[in-house]
C-alpha cells in the first residue's frame, strides 16, 4: 500500500534532498512538506503546509500521515548566539512536530547528530540528546533517529570552518571510527526515505554504518 509522506525541513541540505527522492518514489502516493518556506523546485506534485495564523505549528493540519521525516535545525550561527532561539528551532519545534505524528500513529524519523546526550556539557549536544529522550517517550508506530557526522553536501550557506573540518575528516576518514566518518548528504536522504517506507515498529538509533546500509 502506498504511504502519505510529510517532510518538514524541506528547505535544508538534507530535507531538500529527501524531497526530491521521496516525490520519486512509487513507495508515496501523497508527499508533504512543512516549513515557513515551500522547497525551491519541488515537483508539482508536492504540497506545502505553511504556517497558522500564530506559528508554524498550528499549520500542522488534521490529516493523519504515515510517517515523518524531520530535516528540522538550526546552527548558533544562524541565531547569532541566541540560545532561545536555537532550542525554538532544534527542540519545541521538533517535539511539536513529534507530538502531532504520535497523535497521528505515525512512524517518525529524526535527523539528529552524533554525540546527541541530554547529560551533555556542550549545549548543542544537550538539546539534541533531550530530543531524542523526549521523543522515545511518545508512542510512535515506529520511531528511528538518524546520528550522523559532519555533513558532506553543496550548502548554500558559506561555512568555511566546517569546509576545512570536512576537508580534514575525509582525508582521515579510513582511520577514523566509523561513526565519526563524514556522511554524504545523499546517502542520509537515501536512508531517511527507506526508513519512512519500511513497515518495521520499535524504536532504531542509526549512526554510520547502519544509515550506509539502509540507504542501499
């Protein structure tokens, strides 16, 4: 049976990617995107939930799906340093989001990152983990969290430290432990829409390795 698909993030590296496999793929007859923005030349085929009168949550719509992918973040950088701001983005929008997809019964798949852990002293890596806790506490059909590396991808954004950080990973990649290898864009696309498709239950932590197979 094909599925119904909501892709929220679709503006990002990663979401605009999942995007476009996922309108695709036979697997999804209905695919949707969410966000304050529509994905630039997303086929026509795609639909866009904007956001309500008071916030993008309230353009989450009564219209149950089978499952969620959440491409949703942010950086300090982008916020300027605001922590507020940041935990709106990576954490109260993506719990909101989370709780909507519970209510619907649907399968949930979250980009996170690796090092995620609420009892973190960095703070990036303590929002993340807190997100992750929060989310396994809601019942999903099935939930399964991404945990990738450094990003390998054409960003728009102009991030030379990370350039210089990625050049340095990949050139010690074959010694580097798995999961803290650079993770093609593509590759975590691929693996975001099979894990939206399967029709498995429980809760899955992905870190290198098992995004590289379920991408295949």
């Amino acid at each position: 049976m094909k599925r119904s698909l909501l892709i929220a993030g679709g503006t990002g590296l990663i979401g605009s990617a999942v995007v476009e496999l996922a309108a695709k793929d036979t697997r999804f007859a209905r695919v949707i995107t969410w966000g304050r923005r529509s994905t630039p030349n997303a086929p026509a085929l795609v639909e866009h939930w904007g956001p309500g009168p008071n916030g993008l949550l309230e353009g989450l719509r009564g219209e149950p799906v089978d499952a969620v992918i959440c491409c949703l973040g942010t950086t300090m950088r982008n916020v300027k340093g605001d922590k507020a701001a940041f935990v709106h983005v990576d954490k109260e929008l993506v719990l909101g989001l989370g709780r909507w997809a519970s209510d619907a019964k649907a399968r949930f798949c979250l980009v996170s990152s690796l090092g995620a852990d609420s009892t973190s002293r960095i703070f990036y890596n303590r929002v993340k983990g807190e997100v992750e806790t929060e989310l396994q506490r809601m019942p999903y059909q099935a939930l399964h969290i991404f945990r990738p590396s450094v990003l390998d991808g054409p960003r728009s954004e102009n991030r030379p430290g990370e350039r210089v950080g990625l050049a340095v990973m990949k050139f010690f990649a074959p010694i580097l432990p798995a999961a803290s290898r650079p993770m093609p864009y593509s590759t975590l696309a691929a693996a975001l829409v099979n894990s939206a498709a399967k029709e498995d239950t429980g809760t899955q932590i992905h870190t290198y390795r098992s995004i590289v197979e379920l991408a295949r």
